[in-house]
C-alpha cells in the first residue's frame, strides 16, 4: 500500500490543479444532485421483530396512511374560550385551510361538536389542537410543506390565538439550520492548529480540506436518505465526526511535510513520502473507525445502522481528501506553507524528541506502575455513574422553548396533561371483522320497532278524534233544543206566578238591601285584609332598614374608635375616615328610606281605626234586615206550594236532560280511551327518544362507526381505559374493511418517563394479552412513545454485542498491524476504559441533571433521559477514534523497537515523538465535539458532551495510561505465536522502512536521523 500511496502522492503534488478540479467536478455534482432532488432526512423508525413495528406494518398494509401518525397543530388562548365567536370562526377557517393543502389526508376541527366529543378541546375551553393525518411519512415531509400547514393557521392567528405545531411537523420546522456549532469549532481548531503548524498558511489547509469533505459526505448523505431512512440526527453527526477526522489527518499530514521540508527534502518527494507514511496510517486509521462504526449493523437497527452509515461517509471522505486534495494543496503551496508565519517565540520547535513531552516519557519510562494506577484512579470517579445509565428517548420536553415543536409541546402538557404529548397507540388486527354488538342491534331493532309503531298511530288518531269532536257536536245541539223547551216552562211558570209579583217584589227588594249590606260588608272585609296586608309589607320593608340602621351605627361607632385608635397613621386615618363617610352616608340613605315608610304606617292605622266603626254600624242594619227576611220566609211558604206543580213538570225535562248526559258520558269514555292512546303514544316516543340516546351514545364511544360496538373493541376499551396510568382513550377508528381498529390512550406520564415506558411494558405483558384472549382479535402496541420504547430495548438487549463486536474488530485490526497479542488488548481496555468513564460524565450530567442548567437546557424536570441510541453510537465512534490515537503511538514505538531500541526504550522514544501531535490532535477533536454543546437540541448536546469528554480521556490515557502499559508489558508486548504469525496477513502501517533509527537510551535527539513516523 505505501508504493500505491506514493505514486498518488506524487501525482497529486505534481498535478494539483488536475486534482483540485476533480474534487471541484465531485463538489459540483452531488451540489448539483442535492439541489435538483433535495437531501431527504427524517425520524420514521423502523424496528423488526417489535411491537411498534407491527403495529406499524399492520396500518401501513391495511388503513394508510395512519401509520404515519396525527400532527397535532395547537391552539391557545388566554383570555375568553376558543368556542367564543371572536375565536370560533378562525379556528374554523384555519382547519379548511389546512385540509386544501397537498398531503393533508384529514383534519378534525377541535372547536366542532365531533372534535369536543373526542377530546381535542381543554376543559377551560383555552387550548385545542387539531390532528393533521399527512399521507406521506416524515421522510417525504418538507420543509415547505410544514410551513404551509402551520401557515395556514393564519386566521387563528390574526384573531389573537397562539398557534405552534407538533408531530413530525413540528420536528421537521424546529430543526436548528444555523451553523454557530461548526463556526466555534472550527475557530477554535484554527487557533490551535496556528500554534501547532506554526503559520496561518498552513492552519488554513486542515480546515479548507475539513470543509471540503465535509460538504461533500454530508451531499452523499442527503442524498442517501432517498434510499436509507436517514435521522434528521445524522447529517449533524456526520458532520461531528467528520470535521474531527478531517481536521485531524491533515495536521498529521502536514506536520509530516513540514519535517521533510525542514530536512532539505524537495516539495513533491516530501508529499509523495508523507502520503507513503502518513497517509498509509491514516488510511489505516480511517479503516479502523470507518469498521467501528459500521459494526454498529450487527445490532440489526436500523436508525444505528444508518448513523454509523453516515458518519462512516464523512470518515471516507475525510480520508480522501486527506490523500488526494490536501498534497494537492501541498504541491500548489510548495514552500510557501510558511507564509504568514507566527512570531518566532510562539512557533513550535523543528525537532521532536526534546521539551515537556520527551521529559513525559522518561516519567513514563522510569515510573509505569504509578503512572497506571493515577490513571486508573483518575478514571474511577467518573465511571461510578455509569452503572445507573437508563437508555431512555429523546425528550421534546427539553428542547430550546423557541421551537414551534417545543411550543406545542407545553401548551398541550398545560392545557391537557402531559401525556398527550405521546399517545400510544394500539393497533388491533380483527378476524372475523368488526360488526356491532348485539346489544346495540336489539336495540337498534326496538327503536326501528317503536318508530313504526309511532308513524302508524301518528296516522289513525287524529281521524278518530275528528269523529269524537263530530258526535259531540251532535249532543250540543239537541242540549240547545231541551233548554230551549225549558225556557218555554219556565215563561209558564212566570205566568202563574204573576200574582205573587208583589210578594216577591217585596222579598226582591229585601234580598236587593240585604245583598247590599252584604256586598258592603265584603267591601269593608276587602278594605280591611287589604289594609292588614299594607300594614304587614310596611312592617316587614322597614324591619330589615331598622337592622341595617342599628348595624351602620355600631359601625359608626367602631369605625370613629379605630380613628381615634389610629391618630398618628394619616393613611390608615385617611382610609377609616373615607370608610366612616361611606357608612354615614349609608345611614343616611337608610333614615331617608324608613321616614316615608313610617308616615304610610301611621296613615294605615288611622284607616284601620275608621273601617272598625264602619263595621259595627253595618252589622246593626244586618240585624234589622233579617227581621224582615223572617217574615218574608213565611210567605214563601205559601208560594212553593205552588211551586211544587211546576217542578213536575220541570223532571220530566231532567229525564231527557239525563239522557243526553248519558250519551255525553258515552262520548267521554271514548275521548279518555282516544287520551289514553295519545299517552301511550307519548310514552313510546320517549322510549324511542331514550333508546336513540344510548344509541348515540355506544356509537359516540365506538367512533361514530356502529362497528366499533363490536364486543372485542369493547373489550379492548375498556381493559386500556381501566389500565392505571392510563387518563383517556380516543373513540375507535376503523378501516372500511372493519379488519383493522385503532386505538390511542393517553397516558399520565411524559412520553420520555420511565413510568411511560412501564406503561407500553405492562400494556403489552398483561392488558392486551388478556383483552385478547377471547380469540379474534391481535394487538399491537405502536406510535412514536412506544417505538423509542422498543429502541432502547433493542439497545440494551444488543449494547453488549456491538460492543463485543467493535472491540473484536479493533483487537484483531491491532494485532495484525502490529503482531501483538498484549497491544491489541492494552488498546482496547484503554478505549473501553475510557468510554466508561465518558458515559459516567454523560450520565451525571443529563439523567442526574448535573449539567442541565449549565449546559443551556430549558426543561420542567431536573434532569434528561439519555437518548437511546446515543452510548451506543458514541461507543463505536470513540472506539474507531481512540483507535487513531493508539496507532499513531504504537506505529512510532513499533518504529523504534524495530531499529533496534529495546522495547522499554522504544516506548520511551516513541511517547515523545508522537505525544505532541496525537494531544493536538485529540485537542482539535474534543474542542470540535465540544463546540456541539452549543446546539439547541439536547440530544446534539449529549452527543457533544459525550464525544468531547471521551476523546479527551483517550487522548490522555494514550499519553498514561498506554504507554505505561507497554512499558510493564515489556518484551511480551511483542510477542505472537508462530503459528498465528504465519496466518494473519502482514500489513505495514506506515509502508516501508526507509532507513533505520539509531538507538540508545539517552539519545534525546534520534528524531534527527530517523524517518519520522505519523507525527
């Protein structure tokens, strides 16, 4: 390989401008290609063998596009509710303008009768959200289209509601597009790299040649995620792991040049030799983490698998560009590498092997023991966390509060509860397929029953009521023809009686005085109880005016004490005073209501006092009076005598009068029996009306679909509605085929709460299995909480096996490049090591919440779940990096121990040549990672925090804890079997020798006379 690695060094340093062009060509085209079909990411999560992921399959095959999930796009008030006409008609208009939009499957409107039925409007009447079902999935969904769903809200807006959106739209508008993370870090490896490099010149060509590969991987990136689901997480990942390797290989490069060039060597032989050496290391480096990080696809997940895709895309780029692009640069440059040179004084020396890092080695040298065991002491405090790490998922929560996604979030959590924010949703295969309940077809049938039965007398009793109303006619005119017979008698009867005329004139005219006395006498009466009735009211308006009168004077009284009790506190004075005015104000209103109300009470007795003797003279003229009705009495005694004739005949006109009752009696009857009927006509309208109420009210429960009634949706309802943790379930939804329903509870918890992630464990461990177990129906736990619950499952199960399998493929790597048993085992320790103690800081700083705060996140809790995936790709991409490091240490003590040092020596010689180049480097890498920090997503700044930390502890452990290993190990360290020797292949990681380094162990200068190894 370093022949090969040779003559392309030597082609690009002489045809730089060729090269240049090319990767301009290769810029160009994937620019090209990622503006005309755009560079895709998104968060769909694809799981095999998982619940989620049958839940999935199960939708995406039979009732697309709900697979997809609802976006919940949120309104909010504060002031009034949102059904109020201010507010109404906009949230309304806002919803039209949504469902008009492409890909907008559906969307209920919250502030409608269905909407409030399901649930889509806060108790306060203050907060609504409306599900938006897109039918593409969040891969497909752009930018622009999220914008135009969220701007479609407008109306709501433009009448005073606050509107943010949820979902994979509200992920896809909250994506931080701004660079401030690369800018910081690549400012802050500038400044390093121009201490170490020792010109501006020469700093800049890391970053350019970092930059270039970086925009072309993350183009390839893009343009993957047409193929490959692609997190939205990836790009910024590649784009971590890329500008540190990128970095990285070329300060290894140039420092290389500029030691050849510093011995005299011609510009085109010293690229052409760096790439030989240098570059065959770092293409060995750059296979190791690119290995690293694609050994993530044993764990057979998807998202994992396409991260350490994507990362291992911008290592390959990073690679080339490190071998091709940058000795292009080199050539073009020649000795003008130097130009804009630093001041002598803070320039570094031309020479290794002497200053702070050879003094190191010879501490190293001289004490390894106590040098491993200050390691291993160092390291101990801060792996003690990590033995409490929970993979959890990505928390919406603690994401930066000026994100739409962030908005939505707390306004559902506030106006609903927070485990809206994540429903789970369950979704059921049926065979046979859903048909309603036989309670709701008995039901059904009897109110269909009763309808009829309504419709047909509806028909029938007016007609016979009209026959009623037509025979009773009939008997009012023969009643008119017998009064009219009997007013004929009675004329008669006058006729007889003619000759009592002055009889009865005398009696009429005693019955006229007596009724006039009489109707006097109810006069006075009326007068007198109408007089007691004023009395009364007078008396009862002016006893609560008393009351009030009696208390406003206490209160007068109370009122000047405390202002005499107050003199020298002229507020408290003023504010007693200005109460003591209102009340004497009151009082006085209270004595001008009650001066009227006493004179009327004063007239009123006067009137009593008059009707009194104007009763006692009226009962004297009663008595006169009935003296006279005495005498009269007698005379009518003689009269209805007379009388008596006439009353005979006056029975023979009763008879007929009581025939006609009879019949009017008859005709009664079969008006009550006609009532009779109408009441229980009554009665079954509103059995029908109560059986149309429980109607509605089992298909309102099933969804507005009767199918939903079918007894094992029931079922299923009711075990997740009475599961704990779970505040609500949504209506059912069917597909048209009924073989398929959906549900969606609601739990208590945060979607990233460890009781959330219990909860989809005991849904699917015990409430579905018993739901189910009636047979003919299967049920699937799905959505996105409970696919995150499924990712850090999956981890957790396979964290062992991609850690077993990266350390494996590191240890054999090792041990064929440097035909050791002890250096591929002391390396992998180290980095293991090493990543312990980084999740240990990673866990103490989010899942303890040591950190939140400082670290810049806004969250209600005090701490951050650790996202799932996060170790588990930090493992592999620390492992592959802290791997560089351990090669670019051994390969020079390999160097030395193969020219003849003794293998203590070799270390010794080795440390110091390498150390200053490898810390750099480690340096430029942690302060890239770290510089992530600074991004708004929590789960960027876990990545950040925990790649930073780590490749810190691997670039000082592989200047401690490393080299004293070796050290201890001695000649072992060398050592391989025979047998084992003959069949690995023979890899040089730095090609061939090119002469030999003189040894000694007080030769502080070997630097001088040896070819200079990866530093």
């Amino acid at each position: 390989m370093g022949r090969l690695l040779h003559a392309l060094g030597s082609f690009c340093a002489r045809h730089g401008l060729v090269v240049v062009a090319v990767w301009v060509l290769v810029a160009v085209g994937v620019g090209t290609a990622v503006a005309t079909i755009g560079a895709q990411t998104g968060n769909d999560l694809s799981l095999p063998g998982t619940g989620s992921q049958a839940a999935k399959d199960l939708l995406e095959e039979r009732f697309p596009p709900q697979q997809n999930g609802v976006n919940p796009i949120v309104f909010d008030v504060t002031d009034g509710r949102l059904t109020d006409d201010r507010y109404h008609q906009a949230v309304v208009d806002s919803v039209k303008a949504m469902r008009k939009l492409p890909h907008v499957h559906s969307v209920t409107n919250p502030v409608s009768s269905g909407g409030q039925t399901a649930g889509l409007l806060s108790d306060d009447g203050q907060t609504a959200f409306a599900p938006v079902l897109m039918d593409i999935g969040s891969g497909d969904l752009t930018e622009e289209l999220a914008q135009r769903v969220l701007d479609a809200t407008e109306p709501a807006q433009k009448a005073g509601i606050t509107t943010a959106a949820g979902g994979s739209i509200g992920t896809t508008l909250s994506t931080d597009e701004s660079e401030t993370s690369e800018v910081v870090g690549i400012i802050a490896a500038m400044i390093i790299l121009s201490f170490v490099l020792g010109s501006l010149v020469a700093m800049g060509l890391p970053i350019v040649s970092a930059v270039v590969g970086l925009g072309v991987a993350l183009a390839t990136v893009g343009l993957l995620g047409h193929v490959l689901a692609v997190p939205t997480s990836g790009p910024t990942l590649a784009t971590m792991i890329g500008l540190g390797v990128g970095i990285d290989y070329a300060l290894f490069l140039i420092t290389r040049h500029q030691d050849h060039l510093r011995d005299g060597m011609d510009v085109v032989d010293s690229i052409a030799r760096t790439v030989a050496t240098s570059g065959s290391a770092i293409v060995f480096a750059g296979c190791t983490v690119v290995i690293a990080l694609l050994a993530l696809g044993v764990a057979g997940i998807p998202l994992v698998s396409t991260l350490g895709l994507a990362a291992a895309i911008a290592v390959v780029a990073a690679v080339l560009v490190a071998i091709t692009l940058l000795p292009a640069f080199l050539g073009l440059l020649g000795h003008r590498i130097a130009w804009l040179s630093l001041p002598a004084f803070l320039r570094p020396r031309g020479r290794h092997g002497a200053g702070l890092w050879a003094r190191w080695a010879g501490v190293v040298r001289r004490h390894p023991l106590a040098v491993a065991l200050l390691s291993l002491a160092a390291l101990a405090p801060l792996i003690v966390p990590v033995f409490s790490l929970e993979l959890g998922q990505e928390d919406i929560g603690a994401t930066s509060p000026e994100t739409t996604e962030r908005q939505a979030y707390d306004l559902v959590a506030a106006g609903f509860g927070v485990g809206y924010n994540g429903p789970l949703q369950v979704a059921s295969r049926l065979d046979p397929v859903a048909a309603p309940s036989e309670a709701y077809t008995q039901k059904y049938d009897q109110a269909t029953s009763l309808q009829q039965d309504l419709e047909k007398k509806q028909k029938q009793l007016p007609k016979e009521q009209q026959r009623l109303e037509a025979e009773q006619a009939s008997l009012e005119q023969q009643k008119s023809q017998l009064q009219s017979e009997q007013a004929t008698l009675e004329r008669q009867a006058d006729s007889l009686q003619s000759e009592k005329a002055d009889l009865e004139q005398q009696g009429a005219d005693l019955q006229r005085q007596q009724q006039e006395l009489e109707a006097k006498q109810a006069r006075l009466e009326s007068e007198k109880s109408a007089l007691e009735r004023r009395a009364r009211a007078r008396a009862a308006r002016i006893a609560p005016l008393a009351r009030e009168l009696a208390r406003l004077l206490v209160r007068e009284r109370v009122l000047e004490r405390r202002i005499d009790r107050a003199a020298g506190h002229p507020d408290r004075v003023a504010r007693l005073r200005a109460r003591l005015a209102d009340v004497r104000a009151r009082e006085a209103a209270v004595r001008r209501q009650l001066a009227p109300l006493v004179a009327q009470a004063r007239r009123l007795a006067d009137q009593a006092r008059r009707l009194e003797a104007q009763a006692a003279d009226l009962q004297r003229q009663a008595d006169e009076l009935q003296r006279q009705a005495d005498d009269l009495r007698a005379q009518q005694a003689t009269l209805e005598e007379r009388a008596a004739e006439l009353q005979r005949r006056g029975d023979q006109l009763q008879q007929q009068a009581d025939s006609l009752q009879r019949q009017g009696d008859q005709l009664q009857q079969q008006a009550d029996d006609l009532r009779a009927e109408q009441q229980q006509a009554q009665q079954e309208e509103k059995q029908a009306k109560q059986l149309k109420k429980e109607l509605t009210a089992m298909v309102t429960q099933a969804g507005g679909d009767p199918r939903g009634t079918d007894p094992r949706v029931v079922h299923l309802q009711d075990g997740l509605s009475g599961t704990a943790g779970v505040v609500t379930l949504t209506p059912p939804q069917l597909n048209t085929k009924g073989d398929v329903v959906l549900l969606s509870a609601v739990p208590s918890t945060a979607p990233a709460s460890d009781d959330t992630a219990h909860l989809v464990e005991h849904v699917r461990d015990t409430v579905l299995p018993e739901t189910n177990q009636g047979g003919g129906i299967t049920s699937y736990v799905g959505g996105y909480t409970a696919s995150y619950v499924d990712l850090a499952s999956l981890i957790s199960a396979r964290l062992l096996l991609v850690i077993g399998t990266v350390v494996l493929l590191g240890f054999v790597l090792l041990m064929i490049a440097f035909r050791s048993l002890l250096i591929p085992l002391q390396a992998a320790v180290t980095n293991v090591l090493s990543a312990a103690a980084a999740f240990g800081v990673l866990t103490a700083a989010f899942q303890w919440g040591w950190a939140v705060s400082l670290l810049g996140i806004d969250t209600a809790d005090s701490s951050v779940p650790i996202a799932s995936y996060v170790p588990l790709m930090m493992f592999a991409a620390l492992f592959g990096l802290s791997m560089d490091y351990e090669v670019f240490l051994v390969s020079h003590v390999q160097q030395h121990h193969h020219a003849g040092e003794e293998p203590r020596q070799a270390v010794r010689s080795g440390l110091g040549a390498s150390a200053r180049i490898t810390t750099t480097a480690a340096l430029i890498m942690t302060t890239v990672f770290g510089s992530f920090i600074l991004n708004a997503d929590p789960t960027i700044k876990q990545f950040g925090v925990g790649l930073s930390v780590a490749v810190l502890l691997a670039g000082i452990l592989v200047v401690t804890l490393a080299p004293a290993a070796l050290v201890l190990f001695g000649r072992a360290a060398w050592w391989l079997p025979r047998w084992l020797d003959r069949l690995l292949p023979h890899v040089s990681i730095e090609g061939e020798p090119e002469a030999e380094v003189p040894s000694g162990p007080d030769d502080e200068d070997y630097s001088s006379s040896r070819p200079r190894s990866m530093a």
